[in-house]
C-alpha cells in the first residue's frame, strides 16, 4: 500500500472530481469534444507532474520491500534450499536484477538467508524444546553437524548453549517451556 501526502490525496481527487463531470455516452465512453478546453488542459498538466513522482514513488517502494518479500517467502517455507534463481523468480526479476537489488539492501543473498534462518533457530531454540538435529532439518540442513557451525560462526556460541545459557532444558527432556 503506498501513502499518499494530503497534497497528493487532494491533487488525485480533484483529477477524478473533473473526470466524473464529463458528459458520456450510453457505453460509458467520455464525450472529450464536449470537455472544456480548460479542463482538458489542467488534467493533462496534473498528470504529466504527478505521474513523474508516482513512478518515483513506486519504484522506491518496490526497492524498499524486497528484501522482506524475499523474508516473507523464506519463512513460508524455512526447510526449502532457497537459491537467487528461485527469488528472482518469485519476485519476477531477472537473477542479475535481483541479485543487485538485494546486494544493495542486505549484502549477499545466501548470506540473507542464512540470516533469516538463524533469526528462527534462535526462536526455535529459546522457545522450544525441540532436538537440534530436528531444528536444523525443519530449516533445510541435512546434517545437525553442518547447522552447528552455520550458527556457531552466525551467533558465535553453539546451539546447546543457547539452551544452557538460558536455563532451558536440554535435550531429551520433558520439561516444556515458552
């Protein structure tokens, strides 16, 4: 959704104000020979500015969220092996486009998701009392091992101390937590 300023909101309204008063025809087709020349004139020159800055406008929304679009998809399904051809796709870029978009918002993009996949460990770990192995294959590695030292290097401290640290139970046990 874009937001559009008081000026721009007053700017659109008097646009559609002046185009519901033109006569038409029984198919709904506007009669411009009927237009006054002034209206006519007006209406032009409001769209020739405002379409410049509404294309500025979209274009720096769009940049803006492709980086949470690309999140929104990898939470959607946190066990696939994300790759840049399968995002740009999603996104309808080509892979060097969207490469760059997402380079210039976030870095590189499998350090994005890996980013994005360790935020969820995290939330696995502190509010579950899931296995590791079975947190690291929910979040699409194949080997607890490999997990273990994406997040070692991530967040600097194992997986197993995570649960330590914050006094929640080990693995194996039956205690629950938040």
């Amino acid at each position: 959704i874009i937001n559009f300023s008081h000026e721009q909101t007053k700017d659109y309204t008097l646009i559609n104000a002046l185009i519901e008063s033109f006569p038409v025809t029984a198919t709904g087709e506007i009669l411009y020979d009927h237009v006054d020349e002034a209206k006519y004139m007006l209406i032009l020159s409001l769209i020739k500015q405002k379409n410049a800055a509404l294309e500025d406008m979209i274009l720096s929304y769009s940049s803006l969220t492709t980086s949470e679009k690309v999140a929104s998809l990898i939470m959607s399904d946190y066990s696939k092996n994300w790759k840049s051809k399968d995002l740009a796709m999603q996104m309808n870029m080509s892979v060097s486009t969207f490469k760059k978009k997402m380079y210039k918002d976030t870095g590189s993009v499998s350090s994005y998701i890996t980013k994005i996949k360790m935020i969820e460990a995290l939330r696995q770990l502190r509010r579950t009392n899931r296995p590791i192995n079975a947190i690291a294959i929910s979040l699409g590695y194949t080997s607890s091992s490999y997990f273990t030292s994406v997040f070692k290097k991530h967040f600097k401290i194992f997986p197993s101390e995570i649960r330590k640290n914050d006094g929640h139970p080990t693995e194996g046990s039956t205690e629950n937590y938040p």
